[in-house]
C-alpha cells in the first residue's frame, strides 16, 4: 500500500532500525526491490532521481510503482523524490502520486535552503506528502581535515535545530561525510558520529544518510570479474551503517551497489555468449544479484520483519 515516508519513517525513529531507500532505473530494479521486500517482510522506500524521472517519464515512474504496491498490498511502499532541485519540481512529483520528496537546496546558503524547502513543505503537507531536506555539502572527510573545513562542510548542529522548527521538514540529510557514487573516502572510511548524535539530539527526527553504499567486497569482486574496473572503489562499511542508525539514522539512500551488481551479470552474460541478444538472459541473473544485495541489506539494517 502507498504510504507517506512519514509513515515509515516515524515507525523507525520510534523502534531505532534504518530502512533502505533505493533507487531504481527501469522495471528490472523495481520488481527486484519490491521481490525482496516481500521476502523478508520489510517496509519500503522507492526512490527516483529528477534523472531517473526523465528517463523513464514521470507518468511511468508512478505507474509501476502502483502497480507493484497493489500486488503487494500487505507492504507499505513511500514513493520518494530524490534530491528534488525546485519547488516545481517536487510540485509535479506530488501532482504525479509521490508520497514524500526531497527538495536539496544544500547548494544554497542557509536563509534560501530554509525558504525553499519552507515553501515545499507548506505545500506537501497540504497533501499529506513528507519532505526531506538536506544540511552541508555531501564530501568525504579527509584524515588530515582542519575543524575549520569540517565545519564548512558538515552539517552545523545549531543551524540544523533551528532549520527543523522553522521549516518543519519531516527529515533531515545531515552532511557527516559520506558523498554518492563508488568512491567515497581517499583513505581511511570516516563520519563525523558525534556530529550525528548531536543533530538527533538537537532535532529528534529520523534523519537519512546520502551516498550510504557499502561497495561489499562480493560485489566489487563479482563486477572485476565480469571485466569492470573499479580501482580504488571504496564504500560505507557495514559497522558504520550499524553506527549511524544508532545515532540517529533511519532513511539509508542505496544506488551504487545496486548498480554495479546489476551490471556486473549484464557484462558476464554479454562476455560468456557474444551471440546472446534475449534481454532476459541478461537481466534475470542481474536482478538475482540486486536482490541478494537488497535482502542483505534490509537485514542489515533492521528493516526486515517489521511488517
Ligand atoms: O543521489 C544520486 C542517486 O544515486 C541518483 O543518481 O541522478 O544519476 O539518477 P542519478
Ligand atoms: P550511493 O551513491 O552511495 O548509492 O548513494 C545514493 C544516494 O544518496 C541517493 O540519494
Ligand atoms: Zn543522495
């Protein structure tokens, strides 16, 4: 059943586990999400990228998603804009069925990030839509970093305290180090959890963890075998993810391993048979291997059983 992230969200903040929210680009990685979910019996978190949307038309988007939640009704599924860049944006995700957005204003300085995600929860909550929005700027921490730089990255507590009671978001993605894709620490894995702790602490809403990947090492290895490179690729560890939804975390955003376990089996089918062109050859193996990274996870995290 489609359900606002709040609904999710607050169960979680409430019970201290963390929900995986995952992005999908196509059918394949939908029904492999929601596959898994009905498995282990987790609630879900859909997310499509401005990028995704354009790609697979916002009416589509919706439609599948719909579609999926009404054959597994027994599951609750928020249907999640990622990093929504305008009003107008999340507008048209609203207007389309979107149960929660993103707006990510982090760009902007502090007064216009308040204003604009001000702006979009006045109107989601109008529909009873939840919004997230997001403080700092998403980087990797580096080991020899000033507190001078951190604080110009990172989410600032005080600042956090007084974005969430004036603009009333229902989420917030506090910078603490983490940055999206496959390469997202130069040496040693680092978060600022103390910075973490005292944002929940400051705000007591369920908070999200950007760029939240792990690149396990059976993943990376399944993708250098089908030929892939993927020097120097480095995730959030596990023990960290355990860590963060101790501090405060509850909505983990996951797109990178899905992506490289999926095109890791596309590339093997393709290398192992050069004459193959029946696409469900190839993206069989490949959801295979997305949900067994997506049951990992929501165990991982806590998210299974709690349905
Ligand atoms: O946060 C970024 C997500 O991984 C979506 O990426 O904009 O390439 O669809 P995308
Ligand atoms: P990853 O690139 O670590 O999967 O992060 C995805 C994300 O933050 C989507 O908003
Ligand atoms: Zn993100």
């Amino acid at each position: 059943m489609l359900v606002s992230g709040n609904e999710i969200l607050s169960k979680a903040n409430q019970e201290g586990y963390g929900v995986g929210a995952f992005n999908f680009v196509n059918f394949e990685m939908l029904k492999s999400i929601f596959e898994t979910a009905h498995e282990v019996s987790s609630p879900l978190i859909i997310q499509a990228s401005e990028g995704a949307i354009k790609y697979m038309g916002l009416e589509s988007v919706v439609g599948m998603v719909r579609i999926f939640a009404s054959q597994y009704p027994h599951i609750p599924v928020a249907l999640h804009l990622d990093h929504g860049t305008s009003f107008e944006s999340c507008k048209r995700a609203i207007e389309a069925g979107f149960t929660s957005v993103m707006i990510d204003a982090s760009h902007h300085c502090f007064d216009e990030n308040l204003a604009m995600s001000k702006q979009v929860v006045k109107y989601a909550h109008s529909f009873g839509v939840s919004v997230e929005a997001e403080l700092g700027r998403l980087q990797g921490i580096e080991d020899n970093i000033s507190v001078d730089e951190k604080d110009a990255t990172l989410v600032n507590p005080q600042e956090a305290e007084i974005f969430v009671r004036e603009t009333q978001v229902d989420f917030l993605a506090p910078a603490i180090g983490t940055s999206h894709g496959a390469f997202k620490f130069k040496g040693e894995p680092k978060l600022d959890f103390e910075r973490l702790q005292e944002v929940k602490r400051l705000t007591n809403i369920p908070l999200v963890l950007h760029g939240a990947s792990a690149i396990p090492q059976n993943v990376a290895q399944s993708f250098l075998e089908s030929g892939g490179d993927l020097k120097g690729s480095k995730g959030v560890p596990f023990e960290f993810l355990q860590e963060a939804i101790r501090g405060g975390i509850n909505k983990i955003n996951t797109d990178t391993d899905l992506r490289i376990a999926f095109i890791a089996e596309v590339r093997k089918v393709a290398n192992a048979n050069n004459s193959e062109f029946d696409l469900r050859k190839f993206f069989t193996p490949a959801m295979d291997a997305v949900k067994a990274v997506i049951k990992e996870r929501m165990q991982l995290l806590g998210s299974a059983n709690k349905i």
